[in-house]
C-alpha cells in the first residue's frame, strides 16, 4: 500500500508510520519538517505547510491518506478536495469529545456537537470548540470522500512518546512510591487507548479501505486495577489514598489534567463510558496493560504542569487522614 499520512512524526502519527513501515508499506509524509525531522529516513518526505499551501501534494498518487491533524474545518476541506483525485481512501482522526452530550456513553450515531457561536477558524484557549470543530472536519472530508473515507473517534491516547502527561502522571508518580493520592470509588472505570494499538489498527482499516465510524478507545479499568499495575511494573512501594470526589472538589482539585483520567463532572462522566463494540468488531484489539505502563515509564516523560504537584498532594493527604 501507498500511505500518505499528514503528519506523521509526533504521538499517533509516529505510532501509525511505523506500524505501516514494519508492514511493508510504502510511506510518503507531508508535514513542515520541524517535529522529530530525523525520524523514518527510508520514508519520502514532502515538506509544507497544509495550512497554506498544498502544492507539494500535487503529481503524487497513493492507495490511502491517514489524516492525524486536522482541527480546523477549512484546512480539513481543502487537504480532502486537494487529495480527491490522488487518493482511493482518506482515513480522518476525530475525537470522542465530538459528541453532543457526554453525559453518557456515545455509540457512533450519537447526536454531534454544534459550534454555535463560537469561532470555526480556530480552536479557542479552553478548548470549548474542540469538539464542534471535529465534527465541522468529519463532515468536510465525508462530503468530499463520501463512501471512499472513514472516521477514527479516538478517547484519551497514551503509552510511548505521550507528550500530553496526561497518563503518564500515573506510572512516574506510583514509581517514586509512598503514599498517592487516588480519586475513590477505586472500582470506577476509565477508558484510555495505546497509541500503539491504535496506530497499527489506522493502518489495517487503511489496508480494508474500511468506511464508515468508529469510537476507539479500550472498553475501560478500573482504577484499581490501572494503580496497582503501576505499582507491580515500577516494582514501587507505593500505596493508596483513596479520596472522594467530594473532598476532591472541596479542595478545588482539577479534573482531567490536575488529577489526571479523573472525571467528576456529571456533564462529562460518558467520557469514560464510550462504546466500542463497532471498532472491536473491525479488528481493533489491546495490549496487556502492563505493556502500556512499561512503554510509559521508558518512552514518555512526565509533563510540568499537569499532574498534582507534592505540595498540593501533601496538602490533599492531610485533609484525607483528618
């Protein structure tokens, strides 16, 4: 197969070519060549900007295009019209955070987000348009592609080279030991999926021409489960304090990046409660979880800023024991 992928050097785009390469696949990249530029030299590589300017796409043909990075709707449009006549099947990477109401679990015909008011030229500092700007981006592509596309609805992506912290606060914290803070009840279910997984399943839907949507994320652990994995791969001490919601919230406690994978919000608890049976059924499958945590303590470093700091942990234990 001839792979075109947008992108292609940073977390999921890196996971997805060298799957593809590993695979016997010929991979060109387009992107601007300023993250990770020396990664994949058997690749070809075409550098631009798709923002502004896709002319280095033009006189190519490929089996497939793999789109990890496209957010706003106008640039998703204008790659997709550019690539109609020199590409058989465009593969678009959305989110699960492009449903209506989060509320609840999301099957792929769930009602989408609406932007409303707010910008579709850009995504906003809170990232309150995130979700109706891929949803704009799946209807671009699929009014170009129509049956010749398919759309990825990832959750929370992790493992190797994660830059986001998001998930690898967990591994790097249980690993230094003593005493953690968890967010209880610890039977409560999160949904993350491997980058690895996910990046190898892209490129087999690409393989199948498959159309059509799919949630991918894992089915979900406990969290109980995720910590005390953590603990048997890091070979760490550590044990936990499990802290509800409420003193969570009492103590003004971040959701999501301040306290990683923890949601409480009732508005967004579906985040965690996704259907995958449609993406399980065309193949997807999962890594043991042990794999992950070990991928993340070697290949992914933690990120400043997200994650409880040992001071706001300090502070969040003393009003647990109390």
């Amino acid at each position: 197969m001839r792979l075109l992928v947008l992108g292609g050097t940073k977390f999921l785009g890196r996971a997805a070519v060298e799957a593809a390469l590993a695979g016997g696949h010929e991979v060109t990249l387009f992107n601007r060549g300023e993250t990770n530029p020396e990664l994949f030299p058997q690749a070809e590589k075409l550098r631009g900007d798709r923002t502004v300017d896709l002319a280095p796409l033009r006189g190519h043909e490929w089996d497939a295009v793999l789109d990890v990075a496209g957010y706003i709707p106008s640039v998703a449009r204008s790659s997709a019209e550019a690539l109609a006549d020199s590409v058989g099947h465009y593969l678009f990477i959305s989110t699960v955070s492009v449903y209506a109401n989060l509320a609840s679990g999301n099957r792929e015909d769930s009602p989408l987000a609406e932007l409303g008011d707010l910008p579709d030229d850009r995504l906003t500092d809170d990232y309150s348009n995130y979700g109706a700007l891929k949803a704009l981006c799946e209807a671009a592509v699929a009014e170009v592609y129509g049956d010749r596309h398919a759309t990825v609805r990832p959750g929370l992506i992790v493992g190797a080279h994660d830059p986001t912290g998001r998930f690898t606060y967990w591994p790097h914290r249980v690993a230094r030991g003593g005493e953690v803070v968890a967010p209880a009840p610890p039977e409560r279910a999160v949904q993350f999926i491997d980058v690895r997984d996910l990046g190898g399943w892209l490129v087999e839907l690409s393989e199948r021409r498959e159309g059509g949507a799919y949630n991918a994320i894992h089915p979900g652990v406990r969290w109980v489960e995720l910590l005390e994995t953590c603990v048997e791969v890091a070979g760490s001490d550590a044990t936990f304090r499990w802290v509800s919601d409420e003193l969570l919230a009492e103590h003004e406690v971040g959701e999501w990046m301040e306290l990683p994978l923890w949601i409480a919000d009732p508005n967004e608890a579906g985040m965690h409660d996704t259907d995958v049976s449609r993406a399980v059924a065309a193949g997807l499958t999962y890594r043991p979880l042990e794999q992950t945590v070990r991928d993340t303590l070697e290949l992914a470093e933690p990120v400043e800023g997200v994650g409880l700091t040992p001071e706001r942990e300090a502070e969040l234990l003393a009003a647990a024991h109390s």
